[in-house]
C-alpha cells in the first residue's frame, strides 16, 4: 500500500510542477513578472530534481530569449501596472 502512495504523491508533485511552469511562463509573456524574477522562480524549481530541472530548462532558454528581446532589461515587466501609493 505505500508504494501506491509513493506513486500517488509523485504523480501529484508532478502535475503541481507542470502547472507552475505554466503558470511562470504565462506571467513572464505577458510582462506581469519580470525574466529576473520569472529565471529565479524556474531556478527554485530546478534544484529539487534531475527531472525538474530538465522540465525548467526550455523555459530558462524562453526567458533568456525574452530579456534579449527587452534589450537585456531583465528588470522589465512590461504588462504589470506600476503601484504608486501617492
């Protein structure tokens, strides 16, 4: 019984994993989050695993694309509204 656990616990941290990615990859495009912040975010999830880290990589290479394309601004959400509490 507690290798079906096991499997069902894999299975879920996977699914979590993959909708994160996602998730990360519709804010960066959109400019709601910066590349900085979205390549610190996959980084995160690129240390817990040989296989997170392989899921990561092609949206590094995404970002990566992205800052270049911002003219290397990687500070830049261009879709996120500013905040001025004044």
């Amino acid at each position: 019984m507690e290798n079906a656990s096991e499997t069902e616990v894999a299975r879920r941290s996977l699914g979590v994993e993959e909708a994160l990615l996602v998730l990360i990859e519709k804010l960066v495009l959109r400019g709601v989050v910066s590349a900085d912040e979205a390549e610190d975010m996959l980084k995160l999830i690129a240390k817990s695993g040989d296989a997170s880290a392989a899921h990561a990589s092609n949206l590094l290479q995404l970002v990566d694309q992205l800052r270049r394309l911002r003219r290397n601004d990687g500070s830049s959400a261009l879709g996120a509204q500013s905040f001025d509490p004044s």
